[in-house]
C-alpha cells in the first residue's frame, strides 16, 4: 500500500486534508489491485534521444517534421513546492510546480514516439503527487502509475499515439483540483511525423513557437480582506478549498503571476516571422485573442488529425485542454495576447505582450488624420 508521510505543519490543514489523504492512500491500493505486472516493450531497437526542458513561455529545440522513425524521447521533471509572488499587493500562493513553473515545461514529441519521463519528488516536499497525462492511454493518463511519496521518484513510458496538444497535471485522488489550481499543470505537443498541415493539405510552419499556460488562483483573504499567507502548502490546504469552492478566481493569470509576459518579459517577434503559441488550461474555459493579429490556423481543441479554422479573431479553448495557434505579424508594435474575457485579461491578470520589430505598412492601416479639434 502506498503511503504518504503527513508533517505537523499539514497536521494544521485539520480533518479536511486528512480526508483526502485518506482517499489517497485508498485509490493507490485499488489501482495496485487491477493493474496486471507490467511486461517489457521491445524495444531495444530505438534509438533514445535526451531532452533537456526549459522554462516557459520558452519550448526545447525540437524537429517540426520528424526524421528517421521512432524514438524514445526521455524527459526529467523535479516535483518543486514552493512560495510564488502573484502580483504586487502582496499577494502570494503555495504552489506545486513541475520543474519550479507554472505552468510546467512543454514538451514536444512526434505521433509514434515513446515518452519516457523521470518524474523525482525530493525529500524537501510535503506532498506526494503524481502526473496524468491527457495524450496517453491508461492508468488515469499515468496518474495511477506514477504516485510518489517525498523522497521517491519514478519512470512512466508510454507511446504518443495520438497528435494534438494536450494537457498533463497532478492529480492525486481526493486532491485533483487543490494540485491543479495550485500550478500542477503543463502541455506536451505531440507533432505529426510529417508537420503540421492546413485544412487543404499546405504545410503549416512556424519561426518559434511560444508556450502560455492560463492559471486560476484562489488566495484566501482575512477578515480584514488581507491577503493571508501560510508556512506551508499543508497549512493551507483547508482555506484555499473554501474558496475554490466560491468558483471566483482572485487571479487569473499567464505564466504564473500577474505581468509575466509584459515588459521585459513580453514575446518577441518580428514582421514577417510566423509565430506558434501553444495556450492551455487546465481547470477553466479561455477565449484567447491576438488584438492587432489573428489566428492564420488555429486547432482550438489542439488534435491535428482534425482541420484546423483560419483566420479567427478570437478561439474557445475548454477547460482540460490545450490548443495551437499560428499567425504570421505583418506590422509591427506593441500586439497585447489576452483571454478575451476582458475582466478576467485586465482585472485579474490573463493578459501579455507580443513586442514585434519591423517596418510599418500604411497599405494595411494609417492614421489618416491625427487627434485635433473638431
């Protein structure tokens, strides 16, 4: 049986969090009970390729169309609980990350490769986790393979078979939604082996690619309408539920914390570059939107296998998933990336920058006549 060692600083979370622990420890012996020993997959054949991930928005050096056949593709993520800033009125949140972001790396793999994945959960935590993949078949998408303790890690390999974006997150029984909303949450890109295409067979090729990660937050409050903060993500377990269950983010954000893509840390591109952005939710609906562009191609549910639609202003991506874009800039400026539900972009955070250098076309828009009386 699976077991997974409570602190005293979780002790503090009180009946609430031993309940769901309680389920834990439960769901891992049932899975155990129906999964028959695991037989080894030939194969010894395969090449194997090492991939270093990197933090978003940024993705890994990767092939758009696929050389040679089948790999396995061996990734290494660190489970990192750890204090995050969210904005600058002081607000803060425990989050569980993969690899220390949120959102988590994105990888990028080709339909038919293997994923082999080292998910480490070092001593230093106080939870266990685990990870389900959405691209997968199986054991919960891995979740009910890959449940570690502090101080355990573990490998899960597992064939893309199915091309698209997707989303992976945590999701330990009982827990799913605190893990979730706390940043657990990542993508992983599976490419056809011969690229992208358009709905009339054209290939479809990007100059970079960006990785957005949307985020709810629910930072509990005083009763002085403070923002509270907590010793440890156990300790905060029992309040951060209540207002999950309010359904009322306080944040909505892109990468992690309010501003995360502006200013010095905006996106960059120039006039000309055809630029992908892989954009995920894992808990709530999104409606992103390029003001001042569009989407050329957009799969907004992330499957390649079906068409993608041209020229949108504005794509729905539900919740649980992620979806592709790709436009090409044709002017330059200042283009704002948002969630086009314009109170969750300038309220409470879900909004960034694309900065784009180049030459302006006053063919596609001038300024005919600048501000003056009437």
């Amino acid at each position: 049986m699976t077991t997974l060692p409570v602190s005293r600083r979780t002790i503090l979370a009180g009946a609430a969090i031993a309940g769901a622990l309680t389920q834990v420890r439960q769901a891992a012996a049932e899975t155990k009970e129906v999964l028959t020993p695991a037989v080894a997959t030939e194969l010894t054949d395969l090449p194997r390729v090492k991939v270093k991930l990197v933090d978003p928005p940024f993705v890994h050096e990767h092939e758009q169309v696929a050389t040679g056949g089948p790999k396995i593709v061996e990734f290494e993520m660190e489970i990192i609980e750890k204090k995050i800033k969210l904005d600058d009125s002081g607000a803060e949140y425990w989050a569980s990350t993969f690899n220390g972001t949120v959102p988590g790396p994105l990888m990028v793999v080709h339909e038919g490769d293997y994923v082999e994945l080292t998910l480490i959960n070092p001593a230093s935590n106080e939870l266990m986790h685990n990870i389900d993949f959405h691209s997968s078949t199986g054991a919960l998408g891995g979740g009910g393979l890959t449940q570690v303790n502090p101080g355990e890690k573990t490998i899960l390999r597992w064939k893309a078979t199915k091309p698209g974006v997707f989303v992976y997150h945590c999701a330990p029984p009982g827990m799913v939604a605190w893990h979730v909303v706390s940043g657990m949450n990542g993508a992983i890109m599976v490419l056809p082996r011969d690229g992208l295409k358009g709905r009339e067979g054209e290939a479809v090729k990007y100059d970079k690619v960006y990785y957005i990660g949307e985020q709810d937050f629910y930072v509990p409050r005083d009763e002085a309408g403070n923002w509270k903060t907590y010793d440890s993500p156990g300790e905060s377990y029992e309040d951060v539920v209540a207002v999950m269950k309010t359904l009322t983010p306080t944040h909505v954000v892109f990468n992690g914390a309010v501003g995360a893509l502006t200013g010095d840390n905006a996106m960059t591109a120039k006039v000309g570059e055809t630029v992908a952005f892989v954009h995920s939710q894992a808990n709530r609906d999104t409606r992103p939107h390029l003001i001042g562009g569009h989407g050329n191609y957009v799969w907004a549910t992330g499957k390649f296998n079906n068409p993608p639609e041209v020229g949108l202003e504005t794509w729905f991506i539900p919740g649980g998933t992620a979806g592709l874009m790709v436009y090409t800039f044709e002017q330059p400026g200042i283009y704002a990336y948002v969630n086009h539900n314009l109170i969750e972009a300038f309220e409470l955070g879900a909004a960034g920058h694309v900065m784009v250098e180049g030459d302006w076309n006053d063919d596609l828009m001038t300024q005919v006549l600048a501000p003056s009386a009437i």
